[in-house]
C-alpha cells in the first residue's frame, strides 16, 4: 500500500522544512562571521590598492596617496622601494627588503617546530594514555606549559637565554642566544615547543582514547610485536587526529608573532611575517594591509595544500566521520 | 544554496585560513581639513594625555593639582597611558585619526613630533598660541619645530651621561680617544670597558646617532627629508663604535644591551664606562648597588671635545580637534613656566628652562645637572622627520650589521643613506 511519490513528497517537504531551520541557526554566524572576519578582510584587500599619504613638498604637510594599483604588493614580492629618484631594489634597513627573509624565517619556523611538536607530543601523549599510578597528576603538570599567557613563557626564556642567565651558565658557553642569527632561531623554537607541545600532546590523546582496545587485543592474540602494533593499529587510526592537531599548530605557527617579538626584538634573523606587519602599520597602513593580504593568501594555500593533499579536516561532520570509519 | 558548488576542501581551507589570519586593519587617515582653524578661543575643562607617570613624586598630579586650584572652571583631567612608548604613540594617532576632541593637551616623545605637525593632528604654536622660547634651552626648541615652525612646547627634556668608576679612573674622559685609551685599567681589572644600548631598537639609533653627531655627521638636511648621513665623518663616528665592539673594548654581550640590562651590568661592576639617562644616577647609589659611591658622570665623549648628546623627552602640543584651544594653549604655557619647571626638575626630570639646572638646591639632589646642562647645550636632536620610524630603522639596522660584522662601516653608512632615501615611500 505504499505511495513512493506521496513519500518522495513528504521527504522533500521535511528536507526543506529542515534545510529552513538550519539556515534560520546559521544565519547569526554568518552574519558575525561577515562582520568580524569578512569586514577587515575586505577592508584590508582595498587598502592595499591605495598608496600610502606622501608629504607634499610645497606645505610639509601629509597628502592623501590615491590609488596604488599594485605597487604595495611588487613592494614587498619584487622588494622595489620608491625614491626621488625612482624606483630602487630597497637597501637593507628597510623593511621591504626584509620580506623574503621573513617568509623563509616564518616557513622554517613552522617546519621545524610543527615537526617537533608532532614527534614530542605523540611520545607524551601516548604515555599519558596508559593506565599508572600518578596519571591524573602527570597530565595536569604536562598542560602547565600551555596554560602559562605566551606573553609570560617568552620573558622567562628571555631571561634564561641573557647573556649571564642560565642558560649559558648551566651550559659553560658564552652564546648571544638574542642576537647570534642561528641561536635566537633556536632560542625562538626551543621556547615555541616547550610551550606548544602540550596541546599537540592533547589532541593526539584524544584520538588515542577513541581507537578501541579489541582491536590491539586481537592483534595480540595474532602475536603482533609492541612495535607493529604502533605501525600497523596506532598511527593509521590516530591519522585524522594527528593531521587536525597538524593543521592546527601549522596555522597558528604561521602567525608566530609574540615569542620572537619578546624574545629577539628587533633582531632581523628571527622577523617573521607578522612582527613585519606590525613594524609596518607604523610606517604606512597600507602597505601593511597589502602585506597582511600577502600573508593571509600564504596561510589560504597552506591551509588548502593539507586539508586538500593530506585529508587533514578540521571541520567535518560527524556524519562524514562515521561514514569513513 | 551556492555554497554547495564550492569544494569542500576550499570551503574548509578558507574558513581556516580566515579565523586565523585576521591582522589588524587601520582606518584610512585624512587631513585635520580645517580643524586646524576652529575653537580657538574655546575655553573650558580639558584632558591632559601622558605616558605612565613613573617619577616618585608624581609630577604629573602635582601640576596638575597646582593648575586647578587656580583654574576652578578651567579643570585639567589627567589621562595616563601606559608605559609603552610604542602604545602611547598608536593610542594617539588612533584617536587623531578618528578627529575625537576627547585629547586637548598631548605629550609626545620628541621624534614623533614631526609626523604628529606634518599630519595636521597638533596647532601650530604661532599667533595667539605663540610661546616665549627665549627662557628655553635652544636644542629642546629644536627638536619641537617643524619645517621652520614651533608645533610643541618642550616639556621635559633628557641627555645621555657617561658614567664612570671614578675609583678606578681619576678624570672622566672627554674624547673617545681618551676613553678607549683608559681601557687597560679595565683588563687590569677584568672587567668590561664601555657599554652603551646597541640592541637592535631605539637606543641603538640613539648611540649611533650620539657618536655620528660627535664626529660632525648628521643624518637628514634641514627640510627633514635630504639624507645627508653619506659623508667622511659619519663613517669616521660609526667606525669608532664598530672597531671598539671588534677590538673587545665594548664587551661581546654589550649587542644584546637595552637600557635595563646595560645599568645591570654597570650596577654590579661589571663596566668601567657606561653611556646612559640621568636616571641611573639614583639607583646606582642606592644600598643595592656595588659601585654606591664610586661612579661619576660626565657629558658624553666626542671627537676632539665633549660630545653631542641624542635628546630624549617630551613636548606637549594642542590637538587640532580640541574644543577649548585657548584654555590648552594657556595649559601649554603654564607647563614650561617656572614654577611648573620647579616641579618638573623636582621629580627628577630634566628641565627644559637653563636656569633650573644652575640652582644649588636642586645640584645638591642631583649632582649630575651641570653635567647634564653641558650634554644637553651640545645636544642634537634626532633627526626631525615625519617618516622617523623607517628613518630610525634604516640607522638601526644598519649600525647592528656593522656591529656584527655582515657589513662594512662604509656599506653601512650607505645603506643609511639609501634606507633614509626611500622612508615615506
């Protein structure tokens, strides 16, 4: 007795009606999305095809730049600065020719930490995830690092790398861990994974916590080594965790800003593009939004490359998730 | 439902990249317009802004008490910024961008004084604003013109001062010459010779400044604009700073010296001679400290006689969007008046009126001001430009990577001068 188009009819309806209500709960984030997010993203965008206010030469006085066409972005991509007398490669001392040294630094930066990171916080995490006497304490004193404001964590490790702080002393060495380029590098990231790593090391626990304990149970009944059963059950079960808790910290590295700003001010060897942006904002706003635009595409076609490549997927329902599984 | 159309993974991708790359966006400026020309004879109750007030006798509320005891329907409000020089300026400039009337009276850190006159933000202190100078030392007017016209009144003033173990060397020296001469008595006594700020920030543009200046160097032309930093004698001034670091009689570490850790290092008695501010001389003579009683200070060293000290400071200028101009210029004057001076120099704050730093009761509080007057009657301002920050970047910059060794003094003069060039552009 059954009608398959009455059904069809009564499905679409529910779908719509559904689809309706979805809407009518999106719509106020949507909105604040557009408004906190999309205004100063656009905003930015149309700034950076202005020229910044020049003096004229007549009154002294700060005139209005007018239009740029794309000479704020071949500024910082082609490093041309503008003179009297036209238009130059920018001398060091400018911020325009620091440009591609931050990309480099900012990109080194996020490797290498992000790697770090990745191989440290697996190693906790999975200790974390056994069963011992003493584990609640040892997961509260792991978060310490991430629960301390970064603005605090870089004048400690400030402090540790002066010339006679303790760093030095513990080590016997005379290292100007702030101004040498290699070893403010290394002072930048040693802090930015002491700091960091406990967050990978959560996330990474979380996707331990979900792989059930059957499946190493049969593995074992079928004489898997400890080793093979890490191989073969953890890490392809924990992928989707770690490629999230990947992208996550890649994100966030790339707009290191505060760490190297507290740490190395000033110091050209560990600028990344964010402290540049600031730096710049002082020197003429739209350049700066030009620069930021620069950025943020960077960030976009980083962020595309692992979601799209790697599968790393931040934002998936749960739905897609059971399916997968 | 156009959302469908897009790949998930781009949708995913820009989402991401959107809630994590959000930078600040300034709003557009434009020019005061005709502020400038209104409410000039507006009187009433205004706002005074200022950095934090560090002084221990509080000299901002005590000027401020004094003038509104006598000025009961002209009221001052003090409103305190942080400490932060670099949020001072940003907070300013935001509310001149957005032309609000709620600053009358603001204090700026002497280099940003041109960039505030040139973008209309602050009147010009001409006509019925005019202020009598003549009582005033001639370099802190300086530093408060612009293009030929006063926009500020000095406020306070401040000048390097060489500090030196006068237990360990009798005279303080005057050249650098004699200076670096003397540094044997700090290898006899293993310890550092000279230090100044040469981190890579402001004070480094300040130290190289003071002994550019010192060799006869200078940075920009009169108009603001001109570099003029590529000349025999700025590479003479740098090449002293750079073969004295090279040589070891400024210590290895000294790269890495602001003002805090450079007076740390003095302080414990690790320096024969250390350039800094008068602050110093208080808490290197408190019980703390292990040369109590055995540091002196002298005007800075310079070439063949005493130096040219870089001014620090403040100047106090009206905004062009006040409503009560007449009130701010008479809060202006008020300020650089003798009695308010009193108050100034009381807390320890480098007066701008010659006279203070002759009165023998202030000498015996502060026994640094004759040398301190000497440093400051020689003082050259920092490049008066309105596109200081990249001009200060190209000097700092440059200094550093002479100083480490990446450049050479003469590629890094020029490079001042090419920075200097494309500032503004």
């Amino acid at each position: 007795m059954s009608d398959p188009s009455g059904a069809k009819q009564r499905g679409l309806a529910l779908e719509l009606r559904q689809s309706g209500k979805a809407w009518l709960f999106v719509t106020p984030v949507l909105v604040a999305l557009a408004v906190v997010i999309g205004y100063p993203v656009v905003q930015a965008i149309i700034m950076s095809f202005q020229k910044d206010s020049g003096i004229d030469p007549a009154t002294g006085m700060f005139v209005e730049g007018g239009g740029a066409g794309l000479s704020n972005y071949t500024h910082w991509l082609l490093q041309q600065c503008n003179t009297l007398g036209g238009v130059v490669a920018c001398p060091t001392g400018t911020l325009g020719s620091q440009f591609w040294s931050a990309v480099g630094v900012t990109l080194f930066f996020t490797v290498v930490t992000v790697s770090l990171e990745a191989v440290l916080g697996l190693g906790m995490a999975v200790v974390m995830g056994k069963t011992f006497r003493g584990r609640a304490l040892l997961r509260a004193a792991v978060l310490i690092p991430w629960a301390i404001p970064t603005a605090v964590t870089a004048r400690l490790w400030e402090f540790m790398f002066q010339y006679d702080g303790v760093v030095n002393r513990v080590l016997g060495t005379h290292i100007l861990w702030t101004s040498d380029v290699w070893a403010s590098r290394f002072a930048v990231i040693a802090a930015d994974v002491w700091k960091t790593t406990p967050f990978m090391a959560l996330l990474i626990l979380a996707g331990l916590q979900v792989i059930p304990a059957d499946v190493y149970e049969a593995a074992k009944v079928d004489g898997a080594s400890a080793w093979q059963r890490f191989v073969h059950i953890t890490l392809p079960l924990l992928k989707p965790a770690l490629l999230v808790a990947v992208l996550f910290r890649t994100m966030d590295a790339l707009r290191m800003y505060d760490l190297p700003a507290i740490m190395t001010l000033g110091n050209p060897s560990t600028n990344t593009l964010s402290i540049l942006v600031v730096e710049q904002v002082r020197q003429g706003p739209n350049s700066a939004a030009a620069l930021s635009t620069i950025t943020f595409l960077l960030v976009f076609a980083i962020a595309f490359v692992l979601v799209k490549v790697l599968g790393a997927n931040a934002v998936r329902t749960q739905e897609e998730q059971r399916k997968a599984n | 439902m156009a959302l469908k159309f897009v790949p998930r993974a781009t949708m995913a991708a820009a989402s991401i990249a959107l809630l994590t790359a959000s930078f600040a966006s300034a709003c557009s400026s434009d020019n005061g317009g005709n502020a400038l020309d209104q409410n000039l004879t507006g009187r009433g109750p205004i706002t005074y802004v200022e950095g934090k007030d560090t002084t221990e006798t509080g000299v901002v509320k005590q000027l401020i008490d004094r003038w509104n005891a006598a000025h009961p329907n002209e009221q001052v409000t003090f409103k305190e910024q942080s400490a932060d020089a670099n949020q001072q300026h940003d907070d300013l400039a935001e509310h001149f961008r957005a032309k609000q009337d709620g600053y009358d009276v603001v204090a700026l850190d002497v280099p940003w004084t041109a960039e505030f006159a040139a973008k209309g933000w602050i009147q010009p202190l001409k006509d019925t604003f005019a202020i009598d100078t003549a009582p005033l030392l001639a370099p802190t007017v300086a530093s408060a013109t612009y293009n030929g016209t006063l926009y500020a009144a000095p406020r306070n003033t401040n000048g390097g001062l060489l500090y030196y173990r006068k237990d360990l060397v009798p005279n303080a020296p005057r050249t650098w010459t004699e200076m670096l001469g003397q540094c044997q008595v700090a290898r006899d006594n293993n310890i550092g010779c000279y230090a100044g700020q040469l981190a890579p920030y402001e004070g480094l543009t300040v130290n190289t400044s003071e002994v550019i200046n010192a060799f006869g160097g200078s940075f920009v032309g009169a108009d603001g604009k001109t570099p003029t930093v590529n000349s025999p004698e700025s590479k003479a001034g740098l090449k002293v700073l750079v073969d004295a670091y090279k040589s070891g009689d400024i210590p290895k570490e000294a790269i890495t010296f602001k003002e805090g850790e450079s007076a740390s290092a003095f302080e414990s008695g690790k320096l024969l001679f250390l350039r800094n501010w008068p602050y110093l001389y208080a808490q290197a003579n408190a019980d703390t400290s292990a040369v109590k009683d055995k540091f002196g200070v002298a005007p800075l060293p310079g070439n063949t006689g005493v130096g040219a000290s870089t001014l620090g400071g403040y100047n106090a200028a009206i905004s062009a969007f006040s409503k009560n101009k007449a009130t701010a210029a008479d809060f202006v004057r008020y300020l650089i008046s003798e009695e308010a001076q009193q108050i100034i120099a009381s807390g320890a704050l480098p007066s701008v009126r010659a006279s203070l730093y002759d009165d023998p009761a202030l000498i015996a509080k502060m026994p640094y001001l004759p040398a301190l007057k000497e440093s400051i009657a020689s003082a050259v301002p920092r490049p008066v430009t309105p596109f200081y920050p990249a001009v200060s970047k190209a000097i700092q910059d440059n200094a550093y990577a002479a100083l480490n060794g990446t450049k050479s003094v003469d590629d890094a003069v020029a490079g001042m001068q090419k920075g200097i060039e494309t500032a503004g552009s």
